[in-house]
C-alpha cells in the first residue's frame, strides 16, 4: 500500500473511533457497552495524535499524487474534518464549554429580572454558605467552579438525568480541571484535564475504579424559594452570550428536554436518546425520585411517598441513619445524616448547629436512576399509607 492509503485508513479509523464514541446522537442508532467508550477515552489521545498526523500526511502525499482539489480529496477532507470535530473538539470546546475555571457569580438582586420566581435553580449549602444555578444557565456547561464555605468545589449537572452533582475539586491531592467529554446512557461523563480521568457523574467515581470523590448535594428549589432562604446567597451568571449560544445549543436544549413529547413530557416514556429502556415500572418512567445510595444500599423516595408519612423518613442504612425531610413552605427534599427530624430549611438541628447533608440524586428520572441502581429498592406511596393519611 502507498503512504497516502495506508495514512488516509488510520486518520480515517481514528477520526471514525472518537465519533461513534462521543457524538452523542450517533447513540440513537447504536448502543455500544460502557467498557468500549471508556477503552476508547483510554487512548483518546494516541488517537487524535495519529490521526492528524496521518491526515496531514494523506492530504501531503494527496497533494503530488492525486491533486488536492479533486472532489474526491474534498470528500475525504470534509469526512475526515466532520467525524474528528463531533468526535473530539465540538462537544467538549465548543458546545458544553467547560466553565470550572470561568464561571461567574452575582447576586440575587442583580438577576431577579432575568429568572422567574417559579425557575428551578440547584442549590448548594454548606453551613449557611449557598449558591443557586438556574437549571436553564447551567445546562449548556454543565460545569462550574465555584468557591463555598471556603471549599474549592465544581457543579457538574446533567439535563438527561436531571442530577446536580457538586464535587470537591480534588482528586489524589491534586485539583482538577473538568471538561465535558459525552453522555452515556443518559449520564454525564466528564474528564479531568490534569489527570486524564474519565469521571462518572452520577456514581461520584473514576470510571472503571472504586476512587470515589467527595460530594455534596445539589438540591432543587424554586428561585422564589431560594431568594426567601438566601436572600445573599451567590447566582451562577450565564444567560446566553451569543447567537450560538442562544438560537443553537439551547434552542436544541430546549427542543430536547422541555418540548411536548420531549424528554421531560412524563407522558410519554420516551427519551432524548433512547439508550435506556424502562424496564422497572415500579414508579412512572420520568417521576422524579429523591435517591440514596449508602453504605451498598440504594432507595429511591417518591415526593408522595414522603409528603404521605408527614414530609419526614427515617432509615438506616448499613449501621448509618438517615433523616429524608420534605419542607412544605419552601417545597424542597434534602437528605441529613443521622436522626434530625426536627432539622430546619437550613439544615440546622434544635441547637442551631448545621446537620451534615447525605449526597442524593434530587428530582433524578426515575428510569436513568433504575438504569444505573437495578437493583435498588423503592419507597412508592400505597394504599394503606392513603387510607392511614385520610383517617
């Protein structure tokens, strides 16, 4: 075989392995199995090193053999150009653009123009200290930096799951730099830059290992809800910037997510891509759940489930109890480590000390969550419990 053949199978192999790996909507046709995305991100960058050194070498070689402006060049050109950019350049620098260590933050006055009372915003408190993320601001970077309690931490959010998950920004006693690389069966996968660890969101883990991250949990309220708890607490600030921004991505965002039929339609089961089939009917396929996973025990928790047994669950999980809270007047769930039904909205016990928060999955899709937790139990409002509520 000629340089240019043997240079314009690899480029073309390469280029072909990033996209079937990370382009997202290429998993509306084909589902590959976790382990070979993850092989794949393993040797991420051997394969965009050779593959633009052999696609420079075949357009060299194109060059003095064929004729670089035949429209056959050209046709390889744009295949080889489309396959490497939805592979490996638009999804993590252009689309989902990384704002760990840009993101900005205002305060509530300055922005309750911009965000309705009734928007749900992520919330993340730790000892009175509180920052908000409007779901509609942080779904385009899907992560933020953010600095709390005098903790250097980052948001990482997935709309297909609906699951903020905040991160402490540490990993082997280093700090990171995240960056979005795909979705995976309805989940986010991000990377860490320094470490070129891949990063399973909704497990809180390196992919593949048993490393996990400390976290802490994002729960949703409304923007009125959060105003009137924190009324000087921090705002992610990200409106849409540009025409990109705005009229592309989350118009495509929102098309996907919040249309009729979309994903968020708890109507129909189907999904923005459907790589997750609703095997589990023991709740409705996109209710939300409250879902804990402790000491090798997940539950998932039903808003009518809780609202049913007087806003309050206690459970024990391994030798650890758990207090699961719904606070009516701001119409929140979070989750507290111990026995505390008497917590506050703040989370603050009868001494007014602060009550460690248990990390959850807050307002998760019941389906993703099943996908991931197979075997979890599940904590769904019953007969007797409606009869008892009513007597």
């Amino acid at each position: 075989m000629t340089v240019f053949a043997i240079s314009f199978i690899i480029s073309l192999v390469c280029a072909f392995l990033g996209f079937i790996a990370f382009f997202d909507f290429i998993q509306l046709f084909f589902k590959f199995p976790r382990h070979f995305v993850y092989s794949v991100f393993n040797y991420r960058i051997p394969l965009i090193v050779m593959g633009l050194v052999s696609f420079s070498i075949a357009i060299l070689t194109g060059f003095f053999t064929i004729g670089i402006a035949t429209g056959w060049m050209a046709t390889y050109i744009g295949t080889f150009s489309f396959l490497f950019a939805n592979g490996f350049v638009l999804p993590t620098h252009v689309i989902f653009k990384s704002k760990h260590k840009s993101a900005k933050y205002t305060t509530v006055s300055e922005v309750q123009h911009e965000i309705s009372e009734k928007d749900m915003v992520l919330v993340v408190a730790i000892n009175g200290d509180a920052a908000a993320f409007p779901q509609h601001w942080i779904e385009r970077p899907h992560v933020a930096g953010l600095n709390l309690a005098g903790q250097d931490l980052v948001m990482t959010f997935c709309g297909l799951s609906n699951l903020g998950v905040v991160f402490k920004n540490e990993l082997n006693g280093k700090s990171m730099n995240l960056k979005v690389l795909a979705q995976l069966e309805h989940n986010l996968l991000i990377f860490d830059t320094h470490s070129q660890s891949l990063i399973e969101q909704v497990y809180g883990k390196v992919a593949d290992s048993n490393e996990r991250f400390e976290t802490f949990s994002a729960v949703f309220m409304t923007f009125g809800a959060y105003k009137r708890l924190y009324p000087n607490g921090k705002i992610f600030n990200n409106p849409p910037s540009n025409s990109l921004d705005e009229k592309m991505t989350r118009m495509m965002l929102n098309k996907l997510l919040y249309a009729p039929g979309g994903h968020y339609d708890e109507s129909t089961s189907k999904l923005a891509f459907p790589t997750v089939d609703y095997k589990d009917q023991r709740i409705g396929a996109k209710e939300k759940i409250y879902g804990v996973d402790l000491n090798g025990k997940q539950v998932a928790y039903t808003l009518a489930f809780i609202k049913a047994n007087e806003n309050i669950i206690t459970e024990t999980f391994g030798s650890q109890n758990v207090t699961v809270k719904y606070f009516e007047e701001y119409d929140f769930v979070d989750v507290f480590d111990g026995y505390v039904p008497n917590v506050d909205a703040y989370g603050r016990d009868e001494k007014g000390n602060y009550v460690t928060r248990v990390t959850h999955a807050n307002q998760m899709l019941w389906m993703v969550w099943a996908n991931f937790y197979p075997g979890a139990e599940v904590r769904v409002i019953t007969q007797e419990i409606v009869r008892r509520v009513a007597a």
